[in-house]
C-alpha cells in the first residue's frame, strides 16, 4: 500500500512540475513574454485580430501582475480547462481542436505501441531463450541494425516504395477527401488504409527496443542461482525460461513500457506531418510553424500529462507484478 | 577483469589511452572506429573533397544523378553530393558537442545526487525522474518555438537539456554503489579530501559507463538534431542530413523520382549511426561481464 | 556400483578474452549409496565448478573437457537435457550456497514446491516438507525475500528433500550464516539423513563443519583431490601434508593450550601448465621429486593420497604455528586507556512512509582500549558490534554516551578535526577485495595517508612505503610497490591493507573481521602480524569477530555483545574457558567439534 501510496505522490510532484515547467517555458526569454509573442505574430504580415491578442494573454494567464499572480492566475485557469483560444483555427478553443486530433494518436500510437512491445517482448524472450545461437544473432544483430536507421528516413521510404511506386495504399492524410468522418463503414475501412503505412513506420522501429531489453535482461535472470535451481530441479524448459526467465526479465519492460511514450509520441510527430495524419503531433508541428503559441502549449501539457499518467499506471502494475517492491520501495 | 582494471593495465603498458587500446582489440569495435575516423575525415576536409558549395544554386534544378552531380542537384538546384559531404560536419559537431554537454550534465547531477545523497539526493532525483518521462521531442520543439536565437547552438542546447536524464540516473546508481565502498572509506581515514576522493578513487571506477554514456548521448543527439531538421526546426543556415531529407521530401523528390537525393543522406545517417553503435558494442561488452562472456 | 562414479572428470574455463583455466583436473571418485562424503578445499581449488560438472550445470564458459559422470548407471556427461530431466530432483537434487537468489524472487515458495512436483508428475506434501525442517507451513505462502537467512536455507533444503532423492549435493549449505543458525540446520540434517537414508556429497570451505557431519572427506587442492579417506582416520591421520596443515589451521578455543598452524603461500596458477606436484611450493616437507613427479592418487593407510610421500608425513617439518606467548591475565590490566567508551548508545531511525521506528544498535556498552592490548568484541551479525567500531573511528556519533580519545570528544568532531583523529584511528577491514582501490596501485595506497597525515614529501612517502610493506611481511618491497591490488593473492592484500592502516603511526586500530574473508590455511598467519604489531608498536587495538578461537588467541579482553549489549565481558581466557552467561555458552557449544566425530 505504502508504494502504491508513494508513487500516487510522485505522479501528484510530476504533474505540479509539468504544469509549471509548461508556465516557465514561455518566460525563459528576455523580455515580456506577450509582448515578445504579440511582436512576432505582428512580424507576420496579416494583421492582428485583438481576440487573438486575447487569447496569448488568456494562455499566459494575464502577464501583467506579479510573477506570482500570473501563476496563480494560470494555475486556475488549467483547473477550469480554459487554455485559451487557437488563433489558428479561430475562434474554436484549443481544447476543442486538440479532442478532435486526439483519437487520431490515442487509436494510432495505442496500439502500435502494445503491438511492438508484445511482439519485441516475444522476440526478445525467445532470443534470449535461444541464446548464442544463430537464430540469437540474427534477431539482436538485425534490430541494432534497423534501430540505427532514422525513422523518418524510413517512413519516407516506406511512401515511396508502396504509395508511389506500388500504389498499394495512400500516402498521406487520415482518410481520404470522398469520406467525411462519422461512423460508417467507409470512413472506417478509409480511416485504416491510411493508418497502414504510419502504423508500418511505427511497427519497424518500435520492438528494436523492447528486443535488446528483454534479451539482455533475460539472458542474466536465466544465469542467476535459481534458474540454475530450475534447472537442477527438471523443470521443463518452457517452464524454466518463462517462470524463471521472462516473468523477471520483463518487470524492467513494463516500467520502460510508458517511459518509453514519451519518445514514442515524440515519433508521432514525426509520422504524423510525414503521413500528413490530422493527429496531435501533426498539430503541434502545425502550431509552431503557425507561431499558435496557446495551441502549442496546451498540446505540451496536454501529451506530458498522457505519458505522467501512462508512467503512473504502468508503476501501480509494477507493483502488482513485483511481489518486492510493495515492501523494498517503501522502506 | 573489469573495464577499469584492464583500461589501467593496457595504460601501463603503451603510451596510449588505456580505453582505446581495449576499444581496439574488440573486432567489432574496430570496424567501428574505422569508420568513424572516416567520417571524421569527410567531415574536416568537406571543403576539399566537396565539388561545389554546398549552397551554390546556379545549377539546373532536379537534375538525376549524372557525370557532372553524381547524386544530381536539389530542386533548388544544389549539388546533392556537396550537401551530403558537409551535412557530415553537422552531425558530428552536433553529437559530438551535445554529447559532451549532456554527459556533463548527467555526471555532475549524478555525481552530486549519489555523493551527497539525502535532501539534495531527493530533489536531483526528481527531476531526473521527471526529466526522464517528459517527451522529449515535443519538449525540444517547444523550447526550439520559444527561443529568440536560431542556429546549432540552439540546437545543441536544447538537446544537451532534453537528454541528460538517463545518463545521470546510471551515474547516480553507480556512485551510490562506489561512494560506500570499503576502499572510499579508507582514503577518508587517509585524510584525503572529499574533491580528491570524487577525482582519484571513485572516477577512475566509472571511465567505462562514462564512456557508454557519452557514446549513447552522441548517437542521441544525431537523432536529435536529424529529427528536428527533417521537422524544418533545425539551423536554417546550415546543410545537415535531416534539412537534406525535409526538402527532397518537400521538394517532391518522390515524385520526380529522384532517388538519390532521397537515399544518400539516410544511408549517411544510418552509417554514421552503425559505426557509433559498432564502438559502443566493444565499450558495453568491457563495461558488462554478462554480455561479455556470452 | 557405486551410486555416484566421477571417473577422470576436467572442467576448463575457456573466457573468451582471457587464458584458458584448468578448474577440474582429471577427477574421480565414487560416493556409495547413503553415503555422506565431504568435499574439502580453498577458495579456487575447483569444489563448486566439480558440484556444477556433477549436476550438468555447467554455465559458459565452463565446460567439461574430459572424463564422465555416472550416476544410478545414467551416463549424466553425455545424457541430453531431456533425458536428464527424469533424473534430476527425483533422484539427484541440490542445495546451493545459501544467498537471496537460490530461490525465485517473483514467485511464493510454495509455488516453487508445486513446480518441481509438476514436473516429475509427483505427489507431495510441502507443508509435511517445511515441518521437517522446523519451518511454519505458512512460510509456503510467502515470497523469498520475506524470509530471514536461515529461513530460505531451510526452505531450500526442504525443497530439495521433496521428492526423496536418493543423493543430495550441498554446495556450501551453511556459509555466511550465524553460527547458531548454522549449527540447527546441521543438527537438522544429520538427522534427516538418519530418518531418510539419502546419500550426501557436502561441499564446504570449512573444515569444522566437514569434519563433523562426512563420514568420508575428500580434500581438493588446485584442481585436484589430493586425499580421500574417512573423517576419523584423517583426523588421527592425515596422509597430505596441505591435509596435516589444514588441521593444524583449527583448535578448540576451549582448550588449555591453542596453537594454530598456517601454510604460507598460495595455490598455483591454473591457467599455466603445471608440472610436478601442485603444492610443492608450500609445502613444509617437499623433497627433491616433488619438483618432477607428479604423483598419482594412490592408496594409503585406509585411504588414498597424491603425495610423493605417500602418506608417510614426517614428523618434523609441521606448517608453521601461531601461539600466543603471553602472561596469562586474570584482571584487566592497567595503564592509560587510549580510547574509553562510556555508556554509548546509538540508535537509528528508519522512516518507513510517514511513521519512524527507532531501532537500538547499541545499548549502554562500555568499554576501554589500552596501548598494546587487544580487545575482542564478540558477536553475531546484527548485534551491534560493527556499529560499535564506527563509533569508535567517528564515522557515527552516538545518540548518548560517549567516546573520548583521550580529552577528545569523538562524538562531537566534524570536518577537519575528525581528519586530524582518523591519524590516531585506522580501521583493517574485512574484505580485501574491496578495501583497495582496483585502479590505484599498492605505492599510490600507501603515499596517501603517509603525505596527508605525516605530511611526507613524495620520495619520502615511497621510502616508508616501502619500510611499511617490508613490516608487514611483503619481500622485497620494491616489487609490491607498483603492483595493482588484482595482482596481488588475498592474504597479500590484506597485508598491504594493514600496512596502509600502520602508516599514519596510529595508536588506535580497528580491525573488523579481518580474516574472515581470507582462506583457512593462511588465517592463522595475519593473526599472528596483528598480534605482532600491537605488542611492538604499543597499538590498542579493537578486534571485532564472530569467531571465538580467533579472539582466544588474539585477544587481552574479550567484550561478548548480543542485541547491542553486553552480556559477558573479562579477560580472554576467563570468558571463553569459563563463560559464565548462557549466550556466550551456545556459541561455544555452536562452534563444530572435531572431536565429536571421533
């Protein structure tokens, strides 16, 4: 109970240090910082709108007072939900544009991530059951080799060849421009021929790690004293190598698995203005690029808060799977 | 025989660096050395190896590889083959500078964490955590939006601050394990001071992870900046892999089938990346008796 | 048929980056049916990796090179993993040294019971199995790290029972644990073995403990057994002269007269190829062929030995001895104490959450330290005696009490001044392996207290090294000065620990267990330099020990400690020849007898 307690304390510390950290960033510059962000969207040559110089005011919860003000100001209105207006996408609030790319990433990066954690657990286990064998080599050589190529590069390619060259699915976009999104069976089967080759990109690179973890991890759980025992004991290998093996090899995995979204969701963006895909980090290129600075900040709270909750969850399963934390952490 | 012990052993024989000479006599290790010197090389002498400026665009725009640009020019038209020689410079200054600097970062929040342990410990180790499960990217983006300065240094900033979080952490774990060792408690009954201690006995301990550390935010930091510039939130004044690959991507080197321009710079990239790997296998495999010896 | 037979069995070690080692060397014995038959060796004679090779479980880049293991007429050296299974636990089963990791850490214990009964289709009762080792059947629910020592080694050994094997192999059962404990794990499997008839190859470093339980006891030497024959006769008898050394290394504390041998040197290097016999270099009664034959095990007397001598030891030429040659003391000396500890108290707190317990260490001890005099403070783990010594050397401060040096209040030193105390105090520690520097050479040791607390210049500090190194029995200097600390054998490197300890000319050492780590057959030797060195250079020294014939022939005073208070203390002999307290008697009566087998 007492860890359980102790990491709710630590996702509680994280999300107060995200939220300021997301406060902070914008006030790092000299000067101040609305007036700096006002000046450079003037520097632009379509006017104004004063809703817009509003709504950096609103994001900035009110630049004008203290310091302090301003952060208490900004800490009620992330309470309230209120972060301002897109002026980008005019005058819908963020909160409203970032629920509709939302899915878009939840559903895309959702299940490729279980998918290249399942498959390179598997990969990783069976290597390390297969150690110094050929079948080994091939897996760990081949994935530090893949892993060494850029990801980018990699999706690029993939568009080239079976996009362009072969015409086996659409290149870009999230569903094509004859399907409106809504529950029908076309938008669904269009919404997945576009998802294959972002999904694809994802599914190369993403077990690379979850293999080489799981093996090296593996490899050592099975030459301690009591897979030795197992051994010694007759157990059958499937047995030895998954009781003995795996079942303590993958704890240092399910920790990795949410820490590793933090730099997943960093490929999303990626993938995403690659696969030009209407998900979140397509939007957060999109609001750089458009200097939406109240879009691009509630898109950073927004993804740092999904992986702190991710991390979270993933630290209440650890300790449901580790019988020695529930006591070592505590004391 | 750890890293360490064979490392000061091999430094009492020859003139040369204890590490490298073990970084030699791995084979794999080897090639990846090789390679990386060639990089290097490529890298220092691009102006004399490169035919034409790297941003010289007098020439015939989406030209396909032929006698005069061996990998064609850009749809700018620049000389593909000039910009991938000097995008060599970029990514090694990059992983080399950033590398630096986070392993910098990572030893003296690790060292202080895991010397001084307690309050200091607690605080440095938050935000270690912290710093751990931000995402990266997105964070790097943030900070590369804000910044009033454009250019590498940015760059290397912002991936020097983004990325110093696991090194630390390894650091922190293994001065914990150091810092109560029998002997650190000896050279304080010595009268040894405390710098001294951190200096003489507990560093010469930690060369090989600071060395794995260090490779690792290298190959970090080129991924970085690669991913950045491919984004179009790299240094604007300088040709790197990544800015290579964002224009052919916009300048629709797919559709006019110009492979070349598409290919060379992520092989570049990809060898690059196999020769840093291939190094950091012969410093893992000393540094790790368990993959050592299997 | 014997039910175990090792017929020329060699084990090498073929490191990928490093010299190939010879670890087993053409090997053979039988173990008969309910046979208990000891295997007895140092620290790298090749026990445990001939435990592995019997078991098949061998991990590279170890590999048996040669020779064959039969068991109940199965050939186990070329047998496949499969067709061993059957064998393996039904019949052949283990118990490895007892450490955390013997046991799955993920799983309950109980879980580990049911798999190896699942795996051999088998019927059995755990918790019947945990009440034969005195063990609650509740512990089954449990998980491995919610159980004490003493408890996952019986837990273990009652897995290994569980399906009634016919041979138990016993890789160091009881090392690392209290005597006390060891000593009702013991009695508990000697009489198992009666009520269950199972045969028993029992690995151990520790000659008490073999001598007692073997019927039979095998004496491994650098790869090689060099005397098998059964316990009493080896006791009366030994045929080897490492045997004769061996036995020499053990006395009764209780006795009128200790006197305990050593056999200086240390085992030869196996990556090497070895000519002549393997012990010739230590041996007390080597002759001339010894340096070119390389004897065969043969039989003698009710044995067998690998001697040139076949087994006729002369009776001149014993190892060396160590025996206390001082008037006995029958009060407490007088003269100044150095160090006086008065009614010190230290607790620690440990925050669990929001709630803090406080846990007592030490309980109002008191205690003094006078020049040349050695003070014993006897204890098992966990009875304050260690905390004890880092309030003496300043490294805690006590919660009440005090430790004064001379007018000086240790408790109450910070910063510079503790610096400037710790010339006064140097500490000898217990493991070797981890009190130098990997990186640091034994020269670069040494300058360093010599420079800071002496405040020698460089070539200065190089002379006195050298001076040290020449005190502690390292000869010549000049060749330890450069070495590193993985160049040098244990006792080696205990030596220049006590020589860095020496260096600031201190008048108070702490020496915490300093022998414990080291080999049997060379203990006896740094026992005797501590001793030497408190009495010539007037030392008071605090000798901190859980083993009492240590303390009798080392030390003036004996301090007995239980739960962080004292429950005996007085003059060496009086205390551990006449202990009065009921503690101080069960840890007597722990200690194995080698006349009890007799």
């Amino acid at each position: 109970m007492r860890y359980f307690l102790r990491r709710a304390g630590f996702f509680a510390a994280t999300l107060w240090a995200a939220v300021t950290l997301n406060f902070l960033i914008p006030r790092l510059q000299p000067g101040d910082p609305a007036e700096a962000i006002v000046a450079r969207l003037s520097g632009r040559s379509q006017a104004i709108d004063p809703a817009q110089v509003a709504a950096v005011r609103t994001m900035l919860g009110a630049p004008d007072g203290t310091l302090l003000t301003q952060y208490v100001n900004y800490l009620g209105a992330v309470l309230r939900g209120e972060f301002g207006v897109s002026y980008t996408y005019f005058p819908y609030p963020v909160t409203h544009m970032i629920g509709q790319a939302l899915w878009w990433t939840v559903i895309l990066v959702g299940v490729t991530h279980v998918l290249s954690f399942a498959v390179g657990t598997l990969l990783g286990a069976w290597a390390a059951h297969r150690r110094n064998t050929r079948a080994d080599s091939v897996i760990t050589l081949g994935s530090t080799f893949v892993g060494t190529l850029p990801f980018f590069w990699l999706a690029l390619m993939l568009i080239y060849l079976f996009a362009i060259t072969l015409n086996w699915f659409p290149a870009r976009g999230g569903y094509g421009p004859g399907s409106n999104p809504g529950w029908s069976w076309i938008f669904f089967s269009d919404a997945f021929q576009h998802s294959v080759l972002p999904a694809l990109a994802l599914l190369i690179v993403g077990p690379i790690g979850w293999i080489i973890g799981m093996r090296n991890n593996m490899v050592q759980t099975l030459g301690e004293d009591y897979a030795r025992l197992a051994r010694a004991k007759g157990l059958p290998q499937r047995r030895i190598a998954l009781t003995y093996g795996a079942r303590i090899a993958i704890l240092p995995n399910v920790t990795g698995f949410a820490m590793a979204l933090g730099g997943i969701l960093g490929g999303t963006v990626l993938v995403e203005s690659i696969f030009n895909y209407p998900g979140l980090g397509r939007m957060m290129l999109d609001s750089v690029t458009n200097r939406d600075y109240p879009l691009m900040q509630a898109l950073f709270l927004f993804i740092t808060i999904g992986v702190l909750l991710a991390n979270f969850l993933a630290d209440m399963l650890y300790g449901v799977l580790d019988p020695r934390v529930r006591r070592e952490v505590a004391a | 025989m750890t890293a360490e012990l064979a490392a000061t052993e091999a430094r009492r024989a020859t003139r040369l660096p204890g590490w490298l000479v073990i970084l030699w006599r791995n084979r794999k290790c080897r090639i990846g050395l090789v390679m990386l010197a060639g990089f290097v090389l490529v890298g220092l002498l691009a102006p004399g190896l490169a035919p034409y400026e790297p941003r010289d665009d007098s020439f015939d725009g989406s030209l396909p590889p032929g006698a005069g640009h061996w990998l064609g020019t850009t749809a700018r038209g620049e000389d593909v083959l000039s910009q991938l020689i000097y995008g060599a410079r970029i990514s090694l200054v990059v992983g080399l500078a950033a590398g630096a600097l986070s392993t910098v970062i990572a030893l003296v929040v690790g060292l202080t964490s895991g010397y001084l342990g307690g309050l200091v410990d607690e605080i440095l180790s938050f935000f270690t955590n912290l710093a751990l499960v931000v995402p990266v990217l997105p964070l790097m983006i943030t900070l590369a939006a804000y910044s009033p300065v454009k250019g590498l240094w940015l760059i290397v900033a912002v991936i020097s601050v983004t990325g110093w979080a696991y090194g630390a952490r390894i650091k922190r774990a293994q001065i914990i394990s150091l810092r109560t060792r029998d002997y650190v408690t000896a050279a304080k009954f010595a009268g040894d001071s405390t710098a001294r201690i951190i200096m003489k006995e507990i560093m010469p301990n930690m060369t090989s992870l600071v060395v794995v550390g260090f490779m690792g935010a290298c190959l970090g930091a080129i991924g970085g900046e690669a991913g950045l510039a491919f984004l179009g939130l790299g240094d604007p004044a300088s040709v790197s892999w990544g800015a290579m690959l964002n224009q052919a991507n916009n300048g629709g080197a797919m559709l006019t089938g110009q492979w070349a321009w598409l290919v060379a710079p992520g092989l570049a990239f990809a060898g690059l990346m196999i020769a840093l790997t291939l190094v950091n296998f012969g410093v893992d495999a000393l540094s790790n008796p368990h993959l050592r010896e299997d | 048929m014997a039910l175990l037979e090792v017929r020329e069995l060699s084990v090498t070690y073929r490191p990928r980056d490093a010299a190939h080692v010879h670890a087993v060397d053409r090997v053979g014995f039988d173990v008969d049916e309910g046979e208990f038959v000891g295997l007895l060796g140092e620290s790298g004679c090749g026990k445990s990796t001939l435990g592995n090779a019997v078991l098949r479980l061998l991990d590279k880049p170890a590999a048996i090179s040669g020779g064959s293991v039969v068991f109940d007429g199965v050939d186990v050296t070329h047998a496949s993993e499969e067709d061993l299974r059957p064998l393996r636990w039904a019949r052949i089963s283990t118990v490895f040294q007892s450490s955390m990791n013997a046991l799955n850490p993920v799983i309950t214990v109980g879980a580990q019971f049911d798999d190896a009964f699942r795996a051999h289709d088998a019927q059995g009762d755990a918790a019947a199995l945990m009440e034969m080792v005195a063990l609650d059947p509740d512990v089954l629910r449990r998980y491995p790290h919610e159980l004490s020592g003493g408890m996952r080694q019986r837990a273990a050994l009652a897995l290994a029972l569980a399906l009634r094997p016919k041979f138990v192999l016993l890789d160091e059962p009881t090392t690392g644990l209290d005597v006390v404990v060891q000593r009702t794990i013991l009695d508990r499997l000697r009489e198992l073995r009666a009520e269950l008839g199972f045969a028993v190859l029992f690995i151990s470093h520790d000659l008490g403990t073999v001598m007692e339980m073997a019927d039979r006891v095998m004496v491994m030497y650098a790869g090689e057994i060099v005397e098998d024959q059964p316990a009493a006769a080896m006791l009366t008898r030994p045929l080897h002269p490492y045997t004769r050394g061996l036995l020499g290394s053990y006395a009764d504390p209780r006795a009128a007269e200790v006197s305990v041998d050593y056999v200086p040197g240390r085992p030869p290097d196996l990556s090497r190829e070895q000519t002549g016999c393997r012990f010739r270099e230590r041996c007390p009664v080597a002759v001339a062929a010894c340096a070119t034959t390389h004897p065969p095990l043969a039989p003698a007397g009710p044995g067998a030995v690998r001697c040139v001598l076949g087994g006729d030891l002369p009776e001149a030429g014993q190892a060396r001895a160590f025996s206390p040659d001082r008037p006995e003391l029958t009060t407490t000396a007088p003269g100044e104490p150095v160090v006086s500890v008065r009614e010190v108290v230290k607790d620690y707190r440990v925050r669990r959450g929001w709630r803090t317990t406080v846990t007592r260490a030490v309980d109002r001890v008191s205690f003094d330290l006078r020049p040349g005099r050695v003070t014993a403070l006897v204890g098992q783990s966990g009875s304050g005696k260690t905390t004890l010594a880092r309030l003496v050397t300043g490294i805690e401060r006590p919660t009440s009490g005090t430790v004064a040096f001379g007018d000086l209040d240790v408790g109450g030193l910070r910063g510079r001044r503790l610096t400037r105390y710790r010339r006064h105090v140097q500490i000898v520690f217990q493991d070797p392996f981890a009190a130098l520097n990997p990186t640091r050479t034994v020269g670069y040791a040494l300058a360093r207290p010599l420079r800071n607390h002496l405040g020698l210049g460089e070539r200065a500090a190089v002379e006195k090294a050298a001076e040290l190194l020449e005190a502690v029995g390292l000869h010549p200097a000049e060749q330890y000065l450069d070495k590193l600390p993985h160049q040098l054998s244990g006792g080696q490197r205990q030596r220049v620990v006590i020589a860095r300890a020496l260096a600031p000319e201190p008048s108070v050492l702490v020496a915490d267990e300093p022998i414990s780590m080291l080999d049997v057959s060379i203990r006896a030797e740094i026992l005797q330099l501590l001793d030497r060195l408190a009495r010539d250079r007037g030392i008071a020294m605090l000798y901190i020990t859980h083993d009492l014939l240590s303390a009798r022939l080392l030390a003036d005073e004996v301090i007995v400690l239980r739960d962080g208070r004292v429950v005996e203390s007085g003059p060496a002999l009086r205390v551990i020849r006449h202990a009065e307290h009921a503690y101080t008697k069960l840890l007597l009566d722990s200690i194995p007898t080698l006349t009890r087998t007799l």
